[in-house]
C-alpha cells in the first residue's frame, strides 16, 4: 500500500472498531476487506488491525484468521482455532491411540460456531488440523482477568472418526510465529493507550499548585514507558522483515514484557485514580496480563530463548532496529 491508501485503510478499521464489537466487528472487518488485506499485506494488516484492538481494548476473530492463514489452512479462514494453554506454544491437540487428547484456549467466536480447528501433533512430530465438533468436547468459560476477552477452556479425548475429521497438514510454527506478532502488535497498542491515560491524568492532575507531569520522578515513569513500547514497536518490525520464528518469538517476549513495565510505570503516576473501576485503565491492564500469557508469557519465551541459545551455542544474526 502506498501512503493515502494505508491511511483509508487504517481510517476505515479504526471506525469500524469505533462502531462495532464482537460479531458485529467482525462482520465489519469482512466487509471491509481485511481478510484479503492480511493474504496480499500481511504486516500491514496484521500491524495496523492489532495495534487498534489493543488501543480499543475490542475483542475480535482476527486473530483465528492471523493463525489459520499462516498454518496453510486459508479454507479455513472462518473457523474458531483453538489456542494452547496460557504460558505455552506447543499444539492444543495430540494425536495417541486412534484419538485425538485435546486442551487449549478458544477465543470469543467460539460462540457463534459448531466445530472448532484444532491443530495436532503426531507421534511423529508433524502436525494435522482436525475440524473437531464443538459438542465433543468440554466447554469451560474462563471468567478469571478478562471476562471481556472471552476466552474458553476446551478440553476432551475424542476418536478419529465423525466427530474428527482431518483438514490436512498444518504448519503450527508459522502459525505460532504469525500469531505472536499479532499479539505483539496489539500489547504495543495497549501500552500506547496506558500512557496516553497516564500522561492526560499527568497534565490534569494538580499537587503543590503544579500539574504532576511537571515533577522529575513522573516524568522518568512515562518516558520509560514510552522507551520501553517503541522499542518493541521497532523489534517488532525487525522481526517481520527478519521473517524466522526465532525473532518472532523474542519480539512477542520483548512486547509482552515491556508493555507490562508500561501498565506499572502508568499505575504509578495514576496512583488511587488507576485502581478505580471508573477508570478505563483496569481494562488495559487487565488484556496485557493476559495477552503477555498467549502463545507463550515472555518470561517463559526468555527462558526458552535462552536454553536454546546455550544449547545450539551460537548466537542469531544481529539486525538494526
């Protein structure tokens, strides 16, 4: 896209983020075009979308696309793919016996649909997508940080049969790297949004006659956090342009963790005024705690980066941020 279409295209999501929610938002974004935009641009439309829905702090079915679409399984663009457990990367699904033992995440478009994908790995450690009945399987609705996410805890043993049928291969590395970037974009956009309510709380704010943005020590807490979120931004578009899995997973660490400093530096300067429920910044903090736990949490993704690194002992190739 050139500069005046990549302006009507971010024009046109954010008002339809401004104007819908839920089902709505995604029949919107359809409307819109987004899923062609995410098969010819995928880092403009993965970038732009996520970052606005963590502004927003809306809920959406963009990411099932994000992953479907990495994974080869474009026919199945508007189905519900079914996350791993918070805190892990590896497939919801293993294939054992005939059977297919089934535990992740589903996300709110869980409810609107019959079947869910469920992506599995076999004995041999390749990957198959199965189109699993919703009915099959236990439904938990996770009501714990971010109702509003609308998350849910799949679980069961199902046969191989009618209630399992396979789709095909599946590429979950893709997928997961594809699906990290998204949430990446979207704790940037959520970070921004802190500050933003941190820095108008900071010139509004009056103590010792003096707006409190004024004071050293609040300053400090808002410039780290601003430091802290473009560095991802800028980690996060090396890792596009990188491409590898690898400098996806490190810009998924990168963002989780830095949008987590945001939300306790933005805290700080809100002070009694961020524990109010009242005040929109709960919701933020709320989404960032739990995004920073999709595909992986960024302490468990340094960990794992880490072991990684010690173990092969070779250092990745460096690129300029």
């Amino acid at each position: 896209m050139d500069a005046a279409d990549l302006e009507l295209f971010e024009r046109s999501l954010r008002h339809a983020l401004a104007d819908h929610e839920g089902p709505g938002l995604d029949e919107a974004l359809e409307a819109l075009g987004w899923r062609d935009a995410l098969s010819i641009e995928p880092q403009t439309a993965v970038a732009v979308l996520f970052e606005l829905l963590g502004a927003e702090n809306a809920t959406s079915s963009a990411l099932d696309q994000v992953l479907t679409a990495a994974a080869g399984l474009d026919d199945e663009g508007a189905a519900c793919l079914l996350l791993p457990p918070l805190g892990r990367t590896d497939p919801p699904g293993q294939l054992q016996d005939g059977a297919c033992v089934i535990r992740g995440l589903a996300g709110s478009s869980l409810h609107h649909r019959d079947a869910v994908v469920v992506v599995a790995r076999d004995a041999s450690g390749g990957c198959v997508a199965l189109n699993v009945a919703k009915a099959e399987l236990e439904v938990r609705p996770i009501e714990g940080l971010d109702p509003a996410l609308g998350l849910s805890e799949l679980s069961g043993t199902i046969p191989l049969g009618s209630h399992a049928s396979e789709l095909g291969a599946a590429d979950w590395s893709a997928a997961v790297a594809q699906g990290s970037l998204a949430l990446g974009h979207e704790l940037v956009g959520a970070g921004r949004a802190m500050l933003e309510l941190a820095r108008s709380h900071a010139l509004e704010r009056v103590q010792f006659g003096r707006p409190i943005g004024s004071f050293q020590a609040v300053r400090h807490r808002l410039s780290d956090s601003l430091v802290a979120i473009e560095a991802a931004d800028g980690l996060l578009a090396a890792a596009w342009e990188d491409g590898t899995p690898l400098t996806a997973s490190m810009a998924k660490a990168f963002a989780g963790r830095s949008a987590r400093t945001a939300a306790g530096h933005c805290q700080q300067v809100l002070a009694g005024m961020g524990f109010t429920a009242e005040h929109p910044y709960h919701r933020y903090l709320r989404r960032v705690m739990v995004l920073d736990q999709l595909l992986g949490a960024s302490s468990s993704l340094t960990r794992q980066l880490g072991e990684d690194l010690l173990g092969d002992r070779r250092l990745p190739s460096l690129f300029p941020l």
